[in-house]
C-alpha cells in the first residue's frame, strides 16, 4: 500500500496527525486502532446528546436584572457623606432622621 492510501484510511478511522507520519508510523497507528475492542453501541445516545446541545444553545440566556434604587440606602450614603462617618455608625444614627426628610411634593396644575 501506498502512504497516501494510508493516510486516508487513517483518516477514516480518525487518527489525527496522519498527514506527518511516516508509513511505519501509520501501519503501527491503524493496528493498534483496529486491534481496540470496539466500543459499545448505545442506541441512540448520540442522538440524545445532539438535542440536549441544541436545547442548552436554544434556551435564553438568564440576565441579572439591575437593583432599584433603595431610598434607605441612598439615605445612608447621604448621611455618611454629610457626617463622614463609618456605615456602621450612618446605619445606627440614620434611623432617627430616615423618613422625616421633606419628600417634594408633586406639581400642581
């Protein structure tokens, strides 16, 4: 046999890299592949796996919606910001002042 003709028959049994092996080298590689047992067949397994991929890639994407705005929290941070203070103690001492501030009123027509 040629070694064009057997690098394609190790082509066909997917041996990689025929294409830099030397015609010893390929004999060697397509006898230690034939003599493996051959693997199990499983009726429709590959199939099975195929439709699960497609069901991964078809499926959306979940995205991490953005918070809301807390008016608790922008509070503490304009408390913190005002009396340079450390979370702890802003989250402490804002309770007295959270909800007393003057809320703006809508516009009257």
């Amino acid at each position: 046999m040629s070694v064009a003709e057997l690098r394609s028959i190790a082509k066909s049994l997917g041996i990689k890299a025929s294409y830099a092996m030397k015609k010893a080298e390929l004999i060697s590689a397509i006898e230690q592949l034939k003599a493996r047992p051959a693997p199990l067949e499983m009726s429709g397994s590959m199939e099975m796996v195929k439709e699960k991929e497609v069901e991964k890639i078809s499926q959306p994407k979940i995205v991490k919606s953005v918070r809301k705005p807390n008016s608790w929290n922008d509070h503490i941070r304009a408390y913190r910001s005002e009396h340079s203070c450390s979370l702890r103690e802003a989250m402490s001492k804002a309770r007295e002042t959270y909800g007393k501030e003057k809320t703006p009123e809508p516009a009257s027509e």
